[in-house]
C-alpha cells in the first residue's frame, strides 16, 4: 500500500534547514584561515604603500610594510604568502636578469620575511613577466617565445628565490619542461625540501588584467599570451598539463583563473588526488569590490560564497587578494 502522494512531502529537505545551530551541524563543505595563500606585491622605498586603481583594497608595498603585513596576517593564522614585485621599469631588459639577481626586491622581501616572521611560508612566482621589456612571461624572438632557453633562466630565477628562503616555487610561466628542470636544479643544489606549486592549468585569461597593471607589466605587453597559456576551450588539456607537472615533480598544482574554472578543479582533485589550489585573479577580485563600491552585491557575502565555492569544487586552498578580509571574518566570534 503506498500512501497518498498528496497527504506530505516524502523527503521534507527543509527539515535540515531551519535553524542555523542545524545548518551548521549539516554543513559540507567549510572555508576556514588554513585554506587561504596571501598574494601581495612589493615595491621599492621605504614606508611606501601605494594604491592600485583597479584592485581597491590592495595595495604595492615596500619590503618593510610588507614585513608588517606578513606579520599581521601570521597573527590572522593565513599560512602562507605570495610575492610579486613590481619592478622598476629601468631594471626591465631583453636578457631579464634581475629575475636572477640575488639582491632584486623579490628575493630581498623573502629574506625580510623570513628573518621577521620565520613561520610564515613564502611562495615565489616564477615568470620572466615583471622583468622583461617585453612584458612576456618566456624570451621573445622575431615575435616568437623561445621555450627552451626561457626554460634555463626561469631554473636561474627559481634558485635564487630558494637561495632567498622561499618555502614554495611558484612558475607560473607555462613553458613546457620547466617543471623537470626546476626540480632537477633544486635537487642538485641541495633544496630538495623547496616545493613547487605549478601553475599547471594556467588560461590565457581577461581576468588578468589588473595584476598586469598592479606588477606594471600592462604597458610592456606586446601581444597576448596565448602560445603559452591554455585556451579557455579546453579541459583535457588541463588534466594532461596537471599529470605531466606532477611526473616531472610538482607537489600541488593550482588551476588559474578561479571562478569560471570550478569544473577544472573539481576534475583535477578527483582525477589526481593531488594537493589542488585555484588562484582567484586580480580580475576576479576587481568584479566583487567593484560591484561592492556600487552597491550592487553585498561584498562580504559574496567573497564568502565565492571562496566556499572552491571548498566545494575539491580545492586544498586558495590564492586571494582576500585573504585578510577573510581571516579577519572568520576570527570574529
Ligand atoms: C604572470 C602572472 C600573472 C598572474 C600571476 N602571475 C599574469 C599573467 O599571466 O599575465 C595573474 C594573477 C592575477 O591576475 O591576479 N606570470
């Protein structure tokens, strides 16, 4: 005997909804501090925080407020933190050295970081972009990026960085190879415990955009990118870049942009297993604030959503000019 379909609901998925002490209790997925990396820019000077018109909120900061904010956000509980230098333009050239200088802002920040804040771990990013006249990521030739010698400059960049002190090599240049001769040239200099983060699904992306001008490489870049970086048509693509990065020895991968690539994530963690971040970009973070400063969304809340959104979708943590607004949040009782 059935009984009517009319007299209730069958499953009432309400029920688990009612109260928020419920809610709580049934709740999958959670954001928490241990989840965010702190992607920052730094400047020369000193003293000096300078605004940056089209991410509100964040700011190029020389290394002695950088080591204050490295400091505050250990105090926030976020783990870790990620450099990008903005580079004086005349320390720009074709051969790109000061990406290997051992002395450039990039590599003077790590040690500052290190000696001040010794538990905070420092990610590096490795790309020829914010050295290079070009503002490309690789060595441009007759209009052409050349892969394999950029390959032998970015292994230059990626020592000096962990001669510096950098816990996690970040290259985010997507040349083919790079991974194996990053890891071959820490292994045989003695830093085998520096990990790699690869930037391995890496889409040439619109959402770049305000990073290129917070890192001031908007003005350099001839082109675009997309010899280098995936095509946003592509998935298969990401997953064979994901197992190549880790067979040449990546320990986590990160998939970039963020939000209009959850299925890339999701697809990622569940084929591989692997530690998995996203990168929600400079772009994506100008779409919530911008609209926030209008008044169209509430900012808070939608920065929540966005980032549990990447819980979801399988990810171990996320790359996010939020993530002091976050900890912040999320410490308040
Ligand atoms: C360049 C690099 C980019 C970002 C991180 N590293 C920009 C690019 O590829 O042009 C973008 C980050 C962001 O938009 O927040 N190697």
């Amino acid at each position: 005997m059935s009984h009517s379909p009319a007299a209730f609901p069958a499953a009432r998925l309400r029920r688990t909804r009612q109260s928020p002490s419920v809610r709580n209790l049934v709740r999958e997925h959670t954001l928490t501090v241990d989840d965010l990396i702190w992607p920052v820019f730094v400047r020369d000077g000193e003293g000096v925080e300078e605004p940056i018109a089209s991410m509100p909120g964040v700011m190029r900061q020389s290394v002695d407020k950088i080591v204050e904010a490295a400091r505050e956000a250990a105090d926030l509980g976020i783990p870790a933190i990620c450099l990008f230098p903005y580079t004086d333009p005349a320390l720009k050239s074709e051969d790109c050295a000061e990406a290997w200088n051992p002395d450039n802002l990039s590599n003077r920040a790590t040690r500052a970081i290190r000696s001040a804040v010794p538990d905070m771990t420092i990610m590096t990013d490795v790309a020829l972009d914010p050295y290079s006249s070009s503002g490309h990521d690789g060595f441009v030739q007759d209009g052409k990026i050349l892969n394999d010698e950029t390959i032998e400059a970015l292994v230059k960049q990626a020592l000096s960085q962990a001669e510096a002190g950098s816990d996690i090599i970040g290259p985010s240049d997507m040349m083919d190879g790079r991974i194996g001769a990053i890891r071959t040239g820490l292994e045989n200099t003695g830093h085998s415990d520096v990990m790699i983060m690869s930037y391995a699904a890496k889409y040439a992306s619109a959402f770049y955009g305000p990073f290129r001008d917070a890192v001031g490489a908007s003005g350099a870049l001839k082109g675009d990118k997309s010899t280098y970086q995936m095509d946003p048509g592509n998935t298969r693509e990401a997953l064979r870049l994901v197992a190549r990065d880790l067979d040449e020895g990546a320990d986590m991968v990160m998939v970039k942009p963020g939000m209009p690539y959850l299925d890339i994530c999701k697809q990622v963690k569940d084929k591989f297993g692997a530690p998995t971040f996203a990168y929600q970009v400079s772009g994506e973070y100008a779409m919530i604030m911008g609209a926030a400063q209008n008044g169209w969304i509430d900012g808070d809340k939608a920065m929540m959503e966005s980032l549990l959104g990447f819980k979801r979708a399988g990810c171990d943590g996320i790359l996010t000019y939020f993530a002091p607004a976050v900890a912040r949040r999320l410490a308040k009782p």
